[in-house]
C-alpha cells in the first residue's frame, strides 16, 4: 500500500497549511508493524449448514480467520477451536481443528439426548485474549416430540415493574398452534444467583401465569426466568426487563472530543443486562434543565444526535422511551488542549474533513489514515482555528480505516473510524430448479463491474424451517464486527438492507473504536521489543497451595493435553503462581495437571484461572436467549406438520442434565506418549481415568462391593498377569506396541468370570512378532490426527443408498469448498429428501481480491 505525504490543497476558513514531513509521521509508519506483532487481532467467523437441529445431528461448519494486517491467515498456533455452549454457558462438546488457509471446514456432533433450548457456536483461535473476541453463532436445538407442547414467553418485551408482585403469563400450544390444557412444568426465578420463586405450573387452556414479587433493585444483572419440562426434555431462559434495570451508555463524541463552539455530531452506545445493545429515546439537557437536542438509536444500541456545547456548561441526557426511563447520564466534559475532527462530506473520491481549534493561537497539526497497521495517506500542516481537508480514498483499501491528528510531539489530538466501501463487491447468483426430485442449482459469480470471475463458495441447502436469515456474515464480520469493539446485533441485515445504509454506517462508527488497537501502546516504542510477550498474556495460570492455603514457591508442575498427548512443564514462583504460555484448550477438562515441591511430595491444592474457553461461557450466559417464533419448530405453520407427519418423534422417557466427558484419545495418538512417558499407569490414565484402590486399577463407575468385584484385569502378550497395578511399572512404554482397554462384559469374559470390573489388553512389540498380533479391538474411524479432529465427510444422498428408513434430511447439501470455474459458473444437482417444503439455498465466498458477497433464495418441494 503506498503512503501519501500530501501538499494540502483544501477548502480553508482560517487554517494556514503548508508541506512538511515531520517527525511524528515517520515514526508513526515505523512503528506500525511493531504494533501488528505486538497487538494481533485475528477476525474469526462461522457459516453452518442451518440454524436448527435436532439431538444426534451433526453440525457442518465453515470457519474463516483473517488477520487484521490483510485477507491473509495469521494463525498463531495454526488452528480453530470450536465450542458448543447452553444458554447457562455449560460446555457441551467441542474440538481442535487445524487452520487453514484461510478457511478451514469441520463438524461438531451433537450428544444423542440433549434437552431442546437455545445453544451457542463459539469459534476462537490461539490470537484471541478476550471472549469477546470470539465468534458466537446462535443454535436452536429442537425436535417435534409426540403429544409434547410448547411453552413460551408471552411478551418477551414487556417491561415489569421492581419491588411488586409481577404477572408473567406463558402460552402453552401444540406445534399446530391449538391451546393445550392441563400440562404441567416447571418454572424458576433468579436474580444474582438468589432464586426468588420456583414451583410447577399447569396451563389452563393455553395459559398459565406466574406470580412472583420481583426484586426493588435489578441493576446491570437481570432477572432470569427459566422454564422446564418436568422430565428435562427442554429447558428455555428468559431475561425479563424491569423499570429498576440499569442502561449503561457510552459517549463517543465525534473525533474523540467535545470542543466549547465546534457544532458536531455526539455518537453513543447504549447497553442493559450483561451488555446487550439496546434501543432508547432521550432528550439532551442543559444545566438550566432547556432541552437542546434529542437523541434515538438508528440501529439497536446506536445513536448520533447533533450537538454544540456552549463554554462553560455542562449536558445530560435523560431516557424519555419506557423502558429506562429517567434514567440519567452525564455527558463528557469539554476538552481545551485539544482539537474537534469531524467528517463533513463523503463522495467516491474523497472524504472532507473539518477540523477546529479552541482558539486562535496556531498548531502544528499532523494528519494520518491508517487501515490494517499500514499507513496510507498523511500531511503535516498549521491549523488557526479551522480548516477543511480533503482526503482522497481512492486508493484505499475496502474496510475501515482510521483519521488521526497529532501534534509534533505525537500526542494525540483527535481520531474518527471512517469506511470505505467495496469498489467491485461480488455478485453472487443462484438459480435453482425442481425436476424429477432433484434440485439443480446453477450459481454464477461476478464482480462489481459484471465481469464474470471464479469465486471460493460455501454453500447450503437446508429445510427454510430451519433457517434464520443470518444476522452476521463472512462480510459483516470481517469487515465491520471482526474490527469493532462494539458489536453491531444484526449487521448483516443492515448492509443487504441498503435502506440509510451510508447513515447507519456512520453512526455505528462514531460510536466505536477498534479492537486491540491503542496509539498509546504503538507509540511509546516499547512494543515488538518482546516477541514472547503476547505468549506470555495466554495460556493457563493458576496457583498451587497447601491445603492450609500457603503458597508452594518452586512447584514442578507437570501437564498433559489427553487430546494430543502433548506435556507441558512449568515451575511455580515465590507466590505459588504458575503459567503454561501459548495453550489454548477446548475446554479445561482436557488437562491432567501433577504437581510436586522440590523434595518430591504432592497432595497440593491447585487452582485454576478461568481458562478463555470458560470466559466465552460466562459470555453467553449474558446473551439473549429467545427462539424468534417460526424458527424450528415453534409457532410453525400447521401446513408443515400435516404434510412432514413424520418430524414427529417419541419423546425420550428421562432426559439427564448432560455432563460432558473429558475428550480423551479417539485413535492411535496415545502412541506418541508411549514415546516419551516414564511409566505406563501414566499412559493408560491419559486413555481413560482410574483411581487405584487396594493396589488395583478400578476404572469410574465400576465399583461393587456387593459381588466382591477386583480390579481391572491385566493382560499382557494374551497372557493373563492378574489385577495388581505393580506389574505395569515393570513394562517399559517404549516397548509397547497398542492398549487396548474394555469395560464390556463380553471382552472380560474372554479371560475370566464376571469379578473384574475392565480388562487392559497390553500388546508389546514382541508380541506382535510372536503372536501374529497386529491390534487389539476392531478398527475405528481416526477422527484425530496430531490431536487435530479430522473433519468428517458430509453424509450426501448418494452415501445413504440402500439404508432403511425414510430420508428425513433436513440438509440436502453441504459444501463448504465450491468453486466457480474461469467462467464463473457452476452448476450440480441434488436429490431431495421426503421433507416436503421449503428450502433455502445460501451461499457466500469471496474472489481472488477479497470481494466478498452473498445471496439467498428459496426452492420449494412440493
């Protein structure tokens, strides 16, 4: 990118401009890359094939990682992690997968039972230090059940007053819609972890009504209502709005500062309950109580109100709209060493900028844009009083980019987030046809300019039931909500909107800043001189104690990862305190952490810090948690049932809270720890947990003292050597060729009576030779490779040939990898499945420049 060092020629009121490259500039263009190494900031975002499904199913995704510095993949440990959360941020599953370049496809299957709620996708990768940096994707998990209603929130909306004996009314309705009477469930209110009511309701012709008085003080938390099927078949969480809940908003004055007599425009960011986005009204107050300005959110949390702040005085704004109330909040105070920056006017060729000094005396004043930690365009020059700078753009790179003024001696004095839009977006076409049960889809791609040009695609075809129109997309993301520290709740639709798009735009970049980006950090020189420090801002910390609580300077602590078998040493200090940099585990479980002081003793307490993965938990539990209506299989249209009678499916008799397991070796990978560990008890724990009783290996759950049962069986080369666990530590694991470990009756009974409880098949590499040996137990799908999951291969049509049953695919097809030819066309076909209705074909990608687009249409199946 070329950098412009411009001889102002701008519209004028009093400024006096001349040309110097001063001293600042060139620092600034030499200490941006320093910055990018010392601040990364990786854009990581997720397509799946739908938004609904159902226990068991497997959820096919697409994952992309850019980092900021380009459209180019900066992974840091060369992979994704991708998390399944419940609307308590509990942990459901997830897995490791290695990045790609930049996209990378996987799956997450789903457990067989599961209660029906709302879930959340995370993905997040090994640059990300905050969860809010995470990507979140909203999943509905749901099923028809046979002769099981629905139950859902009335008036998701409705603001209840504090301190008063509210009433929350609940709808009960079959999937057709109809009342249902006399069904009984279960119901929970909690503020702050404190449970204010709980009981069981019955409906009462489709109705039933919780009364409960709700606490005089809510603040930012909110108050949870959470309702339940008697036998746990589904679980839904809502966070219900009071007049005692607090709005928290943010100001963002254009340019970074209110300047006494500049009239500019005053951004804010308004939130509630855990920092959601949210929408308000207010009027702008002087201290005399005069009304000067009024003020709304254009899109949900953001809100641009015109504003001249007159010396001396002081303004508040005050929420007129229901909810929030009278709720007041002090607006910034001016500012006298600075400048007032603002844009007054955009075009294809330039952006105008205005720029006012609190008074006469005249300022050396640089001006720089950067976008990606490049510097593309910047001028030095004497600003007396104000000034309009034309800034052309037309070599700009499509995206944010930032305007920022210094003085000579590299204080900041004024910085505003600007956007320049996609010169040749990509034009996605989709054409579908229903012949002879088969849907034939003819995509085409093309640029802005409408030249045919081959594109990277991912494309689905999914039961529209199942389907929400996105609210965040590979363009949305990268280029607006992968950049912004205020997020922007449905951005996707806003840009396809076209409706105030350049308005909306602007608003939401008044009312922001950037991620990880701080001129402070960049210009102070001491960043990239530690190429280890982002490292060491990572990784799993905690703290080893005894159990009087004291801290045990010069622990040995040792880790393993049981998804790769990988060990980790670390030492703690003088406080106890430890760090294992750069790890970035799926979720804690994974790990088996030993430790011992210097003259070898254990039996310490260890505690942990949150690790980033139970972070992105505590986020979602804050997230709103309503299933719009028509997305699955709530207020369906009752057409859809008469014709898909067989959605409709046996409700399981019990459904447990699920507890996830830690992830342990699904292949061979163990065999890398039989390489490296010093005995093998320690590698048969990594393959599964035990607890050793009376000298014997006695695996979770198999404990019997009424049949007198031993411990697990030892089996060494076929021979059996009995249930003591000593005979392990006379086994080297360097000569072992496979384990083989079974808690089935069937493989016990192979070598002895029903009294163990497991048998560990042991075969050496003698053994192999001897016996003829080439594995113990059947072979199994390698899901792992380098403790990496090998996505599996999406289940077509085609695959399924000759399987009993109805086709009851609610994805036709999945491809995360298409591709458009020179010609920028493709076309396939697809058998349909017996789901009869309609379905919604979405696809996005982007070309060879990064032009990135998407588009969606429907095909009905009649």
């Amino acid at each position: 990118m070329r950098t412009f060092f411009a001889l102002l020629f701008a519209f004028t009121f009093y400024g006096v401009f001349a040309q110097e490259k001063v001293q600042i500039l060139d620092q600034i263009s030499e200490s941006l890359p320093a910055g990018m190494e010392a601040l990364p900031l990786e854009k990581v975002y997720v397509m799946t094939d739908k938004d609904v499904y159902t226990p068991g199913e497997i959820i096919w995704f697409n994952a992309t990682a850019i980092g900021r510095s380009g459209f180019t993949a900066r992974n840091l440990g060369g992979e994704i992690n991708v998390n399944l959360y419940d609307a308590n941020g509990k942990f459901i599953t997830g897995d490791r997968y290695r990045a790609g370049q930049p996209q990378t496809a996987g799956d997450l299957k789903i457990p067989d039972i599961l209660p029906l709620g709302v879930y959340y996708l995370a993905a997040f990768s090994p640059l990300h230090l905050d969860p809010e940096e995470a990507f979140v994707k909203t999943i509905y998990i749901d099923q028809a059940y046979e002769s099981e209603p629905v139950v859902f929130l009335s008036a998701p909306e409705k603001n209840y007053a504090a301190g008063r004996k509210a009433a929350i009314s609940l709808k009960v309705t079959g999937h057709d819609g109809s009342p249902v009477d006399r069904f009984s469930f279960d119901y929970t209110l909690d503020h702050k972890g404190n449970t204010i009511a709980t009981g069981k309701l019955r409906s009462d012709k489709g109705s039933a009504l919780i009364e409960a008085d709700l606490p005089a003080v809510t603040g930012s938390e909110p108050v949870l209502l959470t309702v339940s099927h008697p036998k746990n078949l589904w679980m839904y969480k809502y966070a219900l709005r009071t007049d005692a809940d607090s709005i928290h908003v943010e100001f963002y004055p254009e340019g970074g500062n209110v300047v006494a007599g500049a009239v500019a425009k005053m951004g804010f960011y308004a939130t509630h309950q855990g920092g959601n986005a949210v929408d308000l009204e207010a009027d702008i107050l002087d201290m005399d109580g005069n009304v000067v300005s009024k003020a709304s959110t254009l899109v949900t949390g953001f809100g641009v109100f015109p504003f001249r702040m007159d010396p001396g005085k002081t303004y508040k704004m005050v929420i007129t709209s229901e909810y929030g109330k009278g709720q007041t909040f002090s607006m910034p105070e001016q500012t006298k060493d600075k400048i007032a920056l603002s844009v007054a006017q955009t075009d294809q060729e330039a952006v105008y900028v205005d720029l006012f000094s609190p008074d006469d005396s005249p300022r050396q004043v640089s001006l720089a844009v950067t976008e990606k930690f490049n510097l593309v365009w910047a001028a030095s020059f004497q600003l007396v009083r104000s000034a309009r700078v034309k800034i052309p753009v037309a070599d700009f790179d499509p995206g944010i980019q930032m305007i920022s003024a210094f003085d000579p001696a590299g204080k900041l004095l004024a910085s505003r987030l600007i956007y320049t839009p996609e010169k040749s977006p990509l034009v996605i076409t989709v054409d579908p046809v229903i012949d002879n049960q088969q849907v034939r889809v003819s995509v085409s791609t093309a640029s802005g300019t409408k030249n045919q040009v081959p594109a990277s695609l991912a494309l689905t075809i999914s039961d529209e039931t199942r389907f929400s129109t996105p609210s965040q997309t590979l363009k949305s993301t990268l280029m607006f909500n992968g950049e912004l520290k205020n997020q922007v709740p449905d951005m996707a639709r806003l840009i396809n909107s076209q409706a105030n798009l350049s308005m909306a735009v602007d608003y939401i970049l008044i009312a922001n800043e950037l991620k990880r980006f701080s001129w402070d950090e960049i210009l102070k020189g001491s960043v990239g001189s530690d190429p280890d420090a982002f490292l060491v801002r990572k990784g799993i910390r905690g703290k080893v104690t005894t159990r009087r609580g004291e801290p045990v300077a010069g622990a040995s602590l040792t880790m393993m990862n049981s998804r790769d078998m990988q060990m980790y040493q670390a030492v703690a200090d003088e406080q106890g305190n430890f760090l294992f940099p750069a790890v970035n585990p799926v979720h804690i479980s994974d790990f088996n952490i030993n430790v011992t002081d210097a003259r070898g003793r254990s039996g310490f307490d260890i505690s942990l810090e949150p690790s980033l993965s139970e972070k992105i938990g505590e986020r979602v539990a804050c997230m709103n948690h309503i299933q719009p209506v028509g997305i699955g299989m709530k207020g369906q249209n009752p057409a859809y049932f008469a014709k898909n009678k067989d959605v409709f499916t046996k409700a399981p008799s019990n459904v447990k809270p699920y507890q996830p397991a830690p992830q342990r070796v699904k292949s061979d990978s163990y065999k890398t720890l039989l390489q490296t560990a010093t005995s093998l008890m320690e590698v048969i724990k990594a393959i599964k947990p035990y607890s050793l009783s009376g000298g014997q290996i006695v695996f979770p759950g198999t404990i019997n003292s009424i049949n007198n049962q031993s411990g697990a069986l030892i089996v060494l080369d076929g021979q059996k050597m009995g249930t003591q666990a000593d005979i392990l530590n006379t086994i080297n694991p360097q000569d072992v060729e496979s384990i083989n470990i079974s808690l089935d009756p069937m493989d016990i009974q192979k070598y002895t009576g029903f009294n163990n409880v497991g048998v560990i098949e042991i075969v050496t590499r003698k053994g192999v030779e001897n016996i003829g040996v080439t594995g113990s137990g059947p072979v199994q799908e390698v899901l792992y490779q380098d403790g990496f999951r090998i996505p599996r291969v999406f289940l077509s049509t085609e695959s399924l040939q000759g399987k009993s049953g109805k086709d009851m695919r609610t994805t036709l097809f999945w491809n995360p990898e298409l591709r458009t030819d020179g010609s920028g066309k493709v076309t396939f076909s697809v058998p349909v499945s017996q789901i009869r209705s309609g379905f919604k074909i979405f696809v996005e990608g982007f070309d060879s420049e990064w032009n990135m687009g998407e588009n969606s249409t429907s095909v009905l199946v009649p």
